[in-house]
C-alpha cells in the first residue's frame, strides 16, 4: 500500500477542509473556531475507521440503530445523533451517543432528562430548530415552541445545552442570518453561549459567513450514498 488511499478519502477530506478554512478567511474567522463534523449515515465502518486515522474522532449519524451498530462496533469514535428521535428509541440513544442534535420537544427533553438521571448519564443537547414550517419536513421546534422547550432544558443538569442545529431548506441562504438572529437573542436572554450547528456539503460557505460553530458535511467528506 502507498499513501494514495483507494477510497479517495484523504483527497475529498482535504478538499472539504480548505473550503472550510477559505470561507473563514473570507469571513475573517478563526478556522479553529469551526468544526467540520463528518456525517457518516449510510457509510461502511470501514470509511469511518479510515476517517478516525486521519484524525478525526466525532461523527454523526441520523438514524439510532445504524448509529448505535457503529458505536459498538468502533468505541473509540464519538457518535453524535442528528436524526430525528422516536420515544421509543431515547434509551439506547442515550448509551450510544455522545450528544444529541435533534431534541425538539419538551416530552423528549423530559423523558431524556429521566432516562439521563436512570442510567446516570450527562449528555450535551441541541435543540433543533424550524424555522420553515412549509419547508421542510424534518422535525424541528416552531420559534413559538422554543421558550417554553429552552426553559425547561436549561433546568436539566444532564442535558447541557449547547446551542441550536438546524437544517433550512436548500437555496435559501437567507435562513442562516435568522439563525444567527435568533442565537443573538437567546444568547443575552438566557445569559448562555449557544452554538449553531448549520450547514452542509452545498452550502458550508454560507453557513459560516452567518456565523456556523459546526458544519455538518456528508457526501463532499465521505463521498456519494
Ligand atoms: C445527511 C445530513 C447531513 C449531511 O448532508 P450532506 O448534504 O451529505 O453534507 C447533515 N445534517 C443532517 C441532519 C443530515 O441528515
């Protein structure tokens, strides 16, 4: 074997990488002061083992039981959950993932917090916002849901909040200035730093211009699903 990997993944991460640290420099951020999560939904093991030894250590997934499988398997790596979250599944949710980006509910905020206390736990939250109600179809809390939601989390010591995660719809780059409105906000109203999780593989640029702490990028890092 020589350097050049057969997956193509040294290649496509470093090209992923230095249009994250253009779009700093045109923003005139601190490239540290973003991170490049790789989403890893739908990929083999093996892509994300390859991933860990070129130095990356989180990934997320969108689905608990594709997710929990490869946290067994690879205990190293931390896993983070982006997908949307079922009742039923807020358990093993808990014991296999590190943080979880897509509480958007205060039934699943509180049962997260009980089952956090049961298996003595602590888990960093994010809650996931939409915006977008006509848009999009994947989850999310309604700018009306979010003081009664963002109140009650903060009382819960298990679940340390975070910030916000979201996921516009594509071609409307103009959702990621009300994020970062709506993190200015919350920030001076709860007295808290929040992070944004936004953007992905078509649209990381924007996203860090408004102001993104974490992108989340699947097909440009890992390649086609
Ligand atoms: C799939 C997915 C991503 C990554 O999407 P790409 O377009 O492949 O970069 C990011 N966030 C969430 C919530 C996803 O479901």
């Amino acid at each position: 074997m020589n350097d050049v990997s057969v997956s193509g993944l040294a290649e496509r991460i470093a090209r992923v990488e230095a249009r994250v640290r253009r779009a700093c420099e045109e923003a005139k951020r601190d490239p540290g002061s973003v991170e490049l999560l790789p989403v890893s939904k739908r990929q083999p093991l093996e892509l994300v083992q390859e991933a860990w030894r070129l130095g990356y250590r989180r990934f997320g997934e969108n689905y608990v039981q594709e997710g929990t499988a490869k946290a067994s398997a690879f205990a190293e790596a931390a896993f983070l959950l982006l997908g949307p979250l079922q009742r039923n599944k807020t358990r093993p949710a808990l014991a296999h993932f590190r943080e979880i980006l897509s509480v958007d509910r205060l039934s699943l905020a509180q049962r997260l917090a009980t089952q956090a206390a049961e298996l003595d736990l602590t888990r960093p939250i994010w809650i996931q916002v939409d915006l977008w109600e006509e848009a999009t179809k994947e989850g999310g809390c309604s700018e009306e849901a979010l003081a009664p939601l963002l109140e009650s989390v903060r009382r819960e010591p298990r679940l340390p909040l975070t910030g916000f995660m979201a996921l516009p719809p594509p071609g409307f780059p103009e959702a990621f200035q009300q994020m970062a409105r709506l993190r200015e906000a919350w920030q001076d109203r709860l007295g808290l730093p929040l992070r944004l999780s936004m953007g992905m593989s078509e649209d990381l640029e924007a996203a860090i211009a408004a102001g993104s702490d974490q992108v989340r990028i699947g097909t440009a890092f890992f390649g086609a699903r």
